[in-house]
C-alpha cells in the first residue's frame, strides 16, 4: 500500500518537476507563470493591457502573413487547371501564356480589391467621408466559442471600444478591442451580441442576439406578439451605439433573423467613428 | 551526412511546427461551415500525442508560448490556454511516468482524463474571471469530437514518427 502511494507521489513529483535537456522549464514553474499572467489580465493592470495590445497587433499582421499561403491556394488550384488546358491547345505559346496568366492573376487581384472598395464607397451613401473608416479583414478565424474578425485599423485611426462597423451600410457588428493598429468586431452571431432593434412597419421593439452560430434570435418582443417571415429588421439605436434604421436582416420562418451581411464573406468593412454613449463590453 | 541530420531535425521539429502553425495561422478545426456541431481542438491531441510518445519533441516552454499565442488570436485571457495545455501536459507526463507500455486505448483513456481536466480548468476559469458567453452545447460538441478523433490523429502521428523520426517511444 505504502509503495503504490510513493509511486504515485514520485511520478506526480516527477510529472511536475522534471526537468531535462529539451524541457528547460518545469511544467510547475509554467502553470505559476501562466495564473500570474492570467490574473493580471482578467484584473486589467495597465502594464499588462498595453503589452496585450502590442501582442496583438504583432500576432495579428503574423497570423495574416502564415495564412497567406492558404488564401492563395484556390487562386493557384485554377491557375494550374488553366494551365494545362492551354498546354493542350498550343504547346508553343505555353510560355506566353504563362507570363501572361502570372500578369492575370495580380491583374484579377487587384480589379476585384478595386470593385469591392468601390462598391463599398457607393453603396455607403457618404455624407461625411471623415467620419468613416475603410478596413481590411486580416483575420477571420471562425472559433467554435467566438464569432469575431480582426482588421487591420486600431486606435492609430480614431477607432474606439463600441464603435459599428457596417458593410453596404448593413450593420456586421461592433468593436470589441482596439490595439494600435488592430481591431477585434463582435459579430452579430455571437453568443454575447445583445442589439436593440426595430421591427418592419409597426416599429415594434426587440433585443437581437446572437446564438453562438450565425444565427440570431429576437429576444424580448412585446407581448403576443407573432413574428412574421420576411419582415425588415432594423438598429433601434436605443443603445446610442448604433444608428437608428441601420438595416440588419429579415426575420425568417424559424423566427430567427436572417442577416443581410454572410459574415462569412466579409473582406471589407467600414467603422463608423461615433462617440457610443453606452460601452456595452 | 550533414544533408540527413538536418533533415532529421526538421522532421523531429514537424510536430512543434505544426502546434504553432495551427495556432497561428487562420487554418482551425472547426468545420462549422460544413456541419454545424463539428469542431475540434487539434493543439490538445498534438500536445498529448507527443508527450507521451517523444517528449524530447514538445518542450513545455513551447507548449505555454502557443497557449499565450491562442488566447490572443482566439481574444481570451492571457495564459488561459497556456494553462489547459500545461494540464494536458501533465496529465502525458505522469501517464508516462506511470506505463511501461502504451496502446491506442490506454493512451485514448487517459487523454480522455487529460481532456476532461483541461476543458474543466479553461471553462471555470472562463466563466468566473471572465465576461465572455459560451455556450456549453458547444463545449460538449468540442469535448466529444475532439476526444472521437484522438485516435485517428494517433494512428496518422505515429506513422509520421516511425516514418520520419524513428527511434523507440519515450
């Protein structure tokens, strides 16, 4: 009895404690570092936000450069496809054609970058351009707990904590975390997304929220109230946060709402610089 | 000769490439778009599998940086993930301490206390330092698949360690 309970005690110890050539730290001296970092965090000591911060905007722009390689592969799945039908064709322009295909690509790139830039200027109906800022997607990372995006603008563009983001003047979420030159948006499918908004015509006031998925729910209708299909949602703006009649979606057979935004499709959106009244996380 | 060992100590560094490559990179196990319960946490078997089997490969030091690196990505409190992957950590290194020999389903048992111990101390600490809203469907969908495709990953990592690094188990 009393040698199964040193063994015990001596692989426990050993678990802990070991260390080696390949294991300069012992996992004890780890889990203490790790709940001091954690506990400086979650109590917000300055030192550690602006550290955080910094991190943040270091990780982020590396994280956008490792997935490079994975963004580009549909682009090179069909250059190569392309390839080889033009091989068939004409074996003596296969040179040629190359040289041009590489030309194509970037030229592709860019039109399509230029088209989507375009559309979102126009469509955002702008009446004050300064009050506006354009942002690249850089990260979108679909975490099973988390619906969020980074892009690539932070507080270095006057972009604060609770402030919309919209594309097509449809509303996609609001700012979460700033960095310097990075920012988090909550998605409006995620689980701690609480929205005010307002129903078609009778104006009828709900809370929207995010179920954890891509779907929403309408959270506190009036009472008897019936949700129909295909009736227009929109921001109440009662939070102060939002404008009011920013368009969100449809409300769908399932008394969800359906968004008018595919989160999943989003490689451009637009901060709005407001001051929000409320600051909601 | 010199061509070889170099070559050796790339694939002895594949797993550890990948551990931060997953973690870093926009690539995750989680196939919602595809179906709607499925995700994984692939960082748990990576750091489970080879703790058990070549710990020389998996230093702990690296295991706490690619937690500190997830939280940022993933917008969690720093250290939380260094935390679960410390626990899962120790969990290999006592089941190593303690076998002589391990199999698939001894090795799926105890990575199944490992799991369990892990996601206890990163949803406690979530839900009570923390703000964030999870749901706890989705935990166990996560836990489940997760601990369903531990041994489809120990199958394809141990043809990769007798194919490329060799050698006997630790």
């Amino acid at each position: 009895m009393s040698v199964s309970r040193d063994d015990f005690s001596i692989a426990f110890r050993s678990a802990l404690l070991q260390r080696g050539a390949s294991q300069k730290f012992s996992i004890l001296s780890l889990i203490v570092i790790a709940l001091i970092i954690f506990f400086l965090d979650v109590y917000g000591f300055t030192v550690v936000k602006s550290a955080r911060s910094f991190i943040n905007d270091v990780v982020y722009r590396v994280t956008y450069l490792v997935s490079a390689p994975t963004r580009m592969f549909p682009n090179l799945n069909s250059g190569i496809t392309s390839h080889f039908n033009l091989k068939k064709e004409n074996e003596e322009l296969k040179q040629v054609i190359e040289n041009y295909k590489r030309l194509e690509l970037n030229l592709e790139f860019l039109t399509n970058e230029n088209q989507s830039l375009k559309k979102v200027l126009n469509a955002e109906n702008i009446s004050n351009v300064a009050n506006l800022v354009l942002s690249k997607v850089l990260v979108d990372r679909n975490s099973p707990f988390l619906k969020s995006i980074l892009i690539n603008k932070g507080s270095r563009a006057g972009i604060k904590k609770g402030m919309p983001v919209t594309q097509n003047e449809y509303l996609v979420g609001r700012i979460v975390e700033t960095n310097y030159l990075s920012s988090r948006v909550l998605l409006l499918g995620d689980l701690n997304s609480r929205i005010p908004v307002t129903l078609g015509t009778d104006g009828a006031q709900a809370i929207l929220a995010g179920s954890g998925s891509h779907h929403t729910r309408l959270e506190y209708l009036p009472e008897g109230y019936e949700i129909e299909e295909g009736v227009s949602v929109f921001a109440s703006g009662k939070d102060g946060v939002f404008f009011p009649g920013t368009p969100i979606g449809q409300t769908n057979d399932e008394g969800g709402v359906k968004l008018f935004v595919d989160p999943n499709q989003l490689s451009f959106v637009t901060v709005v610089l407001i001051n929000p009244t409320k600051d909601k996380l | 000769m010199a061509k070889g060992n170099f070559l050796h100590k790339l694939y002895a560094a594949g797993p550890l490439l990948l551990l931060y490559y997953w973690s870093i990179s926009e690539n995750e196990a989680n196939l919602e778009k595809v179906f709607e319960i499925f995700s994984f946490n692939l960082q748990l078997i990576i750091i489970y599998f080879w703790i058990i089997k070549r710990p020389s490969l998996m230093g702990a030091g690296h295991i706490f940086f690619v937690g500190l690196i997830n939280d940022v990505i993933m917008s969690f409190p720093l250290g939380i993930s260094s935390l679960s992957y410390l626990v899962v950590c120790f969990v290999g290194n006592y089941v190593r301490n303690k076998s002589v020999n391990t199999t698939i389903a001894s090795d799926w048992f105890t990575f199944f206390i490992a799991l369990i111990l892990s996601n206890l101390l990163f949803f406690s600490l979530l839900s009570n330092f923390s703000d964030i809203a999870i749901s706890y469907s989705k935990i166990g969908y996560n836990t489940f698949f997760t601990l369903f495709l531990f041994p489809v990953f120990w199958l394809l990592f141990n043809i990769y360690q007798m194919t490329f690094i060799g050698g006997q188990d630790a």
